[in-house]
C-alpha cells in the first residue's frame, strides 16, 4: 500500500495566496491566515511606535536597531512573517535592496492571536532558534501579557513574563521604561 508524498510548498505557492491573507511557509507547508484583527494590530502597530525612535532613529535612547512591521524572512526554505523584527546596525547596517530578508534578525516579536498562536509557538520558535535569533518577544493582547525570551544554546528560556499595566525594561530594549498597558489600550 502507497500513501501519496505530501510535497513541501515552494515560494511560487506563497505567491498565489490572495493579499488578503498572510501567507509563511513553515517548515515546508504553507500558512495562511486573515490579516491581523484590530487588538492584535494595535498592539503590534504601537510596539513599534515606542521602539522607533530611541532604537532605529536613535532619538532619546540608544539607537543601534534597524526595526521593522512584518519583514518576509526567507530562512533557508522557510518563509516568516513574524509582526515585529529588529536588527542590529552592525549586522545589518542598511536596508538590502530586496523584497526579503535573509540575513535572521536579532529580536523578533509575534504579537499572538487564537489562529496564529499554535503557529507562532511551534511552528515559528524553532525555526528562529536554528537561525539564531538572539531574543523574541511574544505579546498576547488579550491575555495582556509580553513573555521575554532569550536564545540558551538551541532553546528558548523565559526571562521574564509582565501583565497588565505595568512599566516595565525588557531585554534587548531595556535602554527605556516601556508602559506596556499602552499595548492593550483603545
């Protein structure tokens, strides 16, 4: 008996997704899911925001990041789309010219959602770690909750997990008091 060979999806498939969804390759099967709900953009769209200036434009804080909304990474034969993503200057000192990024960032954050979280955790976290990713961030806006991780070997080990309203210096922007109740906030 001959079971049919589930072939891996190529970057042509990703291309044949509509822009309505967001289309990763994972490990060899394509993803799709809707474009972020409000709560999650929100959250993702003001992460951003706060890290902009004192990190990427170097404006009352350190500078030294080059930080991104919704990069495609193409690592090896997986496509990501992780919400967030931070490199630093002196990996990546400039912008490529390019569609995608090949070079793994040093910070990612995956803003979670019910459809995506299971992606994002078990799908997503490995492959950052094989590429070496330094630190990742996943925030959960309804939960209202940001777990810190950083990269141990191959593994992910929790810094820190905050909640709530607080005010809080997170690794590896820990220059700068982040309120993070502004990430849940209408």
């Amino acid at each position: 008996m001959s079971f049919p060979v589930k072939r891996r999806a190529t970057y042509e498939d990703l291309l044949l997704v509509p822009d309505r969804l967001v289309a990763q390759i994972i490990d060899g099967e394509l993803i799709t899911s809707p474009r972020p709900a409000p709560r999650h953009a929100r959250a993702s769209s003001r992460l951003g925001g706060v890290l902009d200036g004192p990190f990427d434009r170097g404006a009352a804080g350190p500078g030294g990041w080059i930080i991104l909304d919704e990069p495609e990474l193409h690592l090896r034969s997986d496509v990501l789309v992780p919400d967030l993503a931070g490199w630093r200057r002196e990996r990546m000192p400039r912008l490529p010219d390019a569609d995608y990024f090949e070079l793994a960032p040093d910070w990612v954050c995956e803003v979670l959602s019910p459809s995506t979280e299971a992606d994002d955790r078990v799908g997503k976290m490995p492959i950052y770690a094989r590429e070496g990713v330094q630190d990742a961030w996943l925030i959960n806006p309804i939960g209202q909750t940001v777990e810190v991780l950083r990269l141990q070997g191959s593994s992910w080990l929790v810094v820190a997990t905050q909640r709530g309203q607080q005010t809080v210096r997170v690794e590896p922007f820990d220059a700068i008091e982040i309120d993070i109740g502004t990430l849940w906030a209408d």
